[in-house]
C-alpha cells in the first residue's frame, strides 16, 4: 500500500510546477485529516508562509467548484485569485472526479469566468464596494452591524453587478 502510494505521488509530483507549496500539498493530500498535515509542516519546519498556502490548498482541494460566475466571485472573495488558480491547477493533478465536468477544460472554463468578471470590473471584495464603513456611519449604523452590512450588500452585489454604486446601496440597505 505504501509502495503504490509512493509511485502515485512521484507521477503526480511530475506533472506538477516547481512551487514547495504546491508539491508539498500534493505529498499530504492523502493524510488522514489537516491536523496531521499540520504536524508533518511543522515537523518539517517550513515558513508559515508555506505552511499556511499548504493548509489553505488542502481546505479547498476537495470542495467541488462549480462553473458559474457566482461561485468563482465567492472563492475569489475568501481565497483570492492566486490561491484559486493554484487550488484548480491541484485538483486538475489530483484528477478529483469533477461533477458533471469534463476535466480538461476545467481549469480553462474557470480562468474564462475570472477574466470576465475582472474585465467587467465586477465586485467580489468589500473594497470594491462603491461604499464603505464610513458611509454607513455617517448613515447612523455602528460597531459590528457595519461589517453586518457591508457583508450583506457584497452578496447581493455579487449576484446583480450592476447594483454597486452608492445610490442603489443605500437603498439596499433598507431591505437588508
């Protein structure tokens, strides 16, 4: 058993870029569970940096991804795009069986939905909310119920694009 996994990690590790972070998930990808993939990381003493990219992977690599613009504006939104391309470029490795996905175009499909909503300067962070905490206070909102807020607008904002600017956001929050 040990054998075979070694010879699919070596042709899996082939195929993959020179990047530690990358390679190192491919290697503990088959543990148990992330607390021991902790462990080996810190046995192993690499950087947090590296630790922490490792143990991001291993949280997303197993998730299905769906191929539509919301769900990729949602990942783009918790991991970023740089951590996103290197999840997909790891299951696209791993060849995880993709639901209802052909696994060739995968990856292709996904970066054509980041290119477009990149293109059409579409919202997927609070920073490119057309408001602001700031605004909202001066609206009387205060402490927590201003993350509350600004959290609720970019879902609603992610799913209609064309609702972020400053006019129709103070009317949303009237129904949020």
């Amino acid at each position: 058993n040990a054998k075979k996994y070694l010879k699919e990690s070596q042709i899996k590790l082939k195929e993959c870029k020179n990047d530690i972070s990358l390679r190192l998930t491919i290697l503990i990808h088959t543990m148990s569970n992330k607390i021991e993939a902790i462990k080996l990381l810190d046995i192993l003493k690499y950087s947090n940096k590296i630790k922490n990219n490792c143990i991001n992977f291993l949280e997303y690599i197993d998730e299905d991804i769906y191929i539509d613009k919301l769900t990729v504006k949602r990942y783009l939104n918790k991991i970023g795009k740089e951590n996103l391309n290197n999840v997909i470029y790891l299951k696209s490795i791993l060849k995880k069986c993709l639901k209802n996905v052909d696994e060739d175009n995968y990856s292709d499909r996904i970066n054509k939905i980041i290119e477009e909503i990149e293109k059409n300067n579409e919202c997927y962070l609070l920073k490119d909310l057309k408001i602001n905490g700031r605004d909202l206070e001066k609206l009387g909102y205060k402490g927590k119920e201003i993350g509350i807020k600004l959290n609720q607008i970019l879902d609603i904002v992610m799913k209609e694009p064309n609702l972020n600017n400053k006019e129709n956001i103070i009317k949303l929050l009237k129904y949020v």
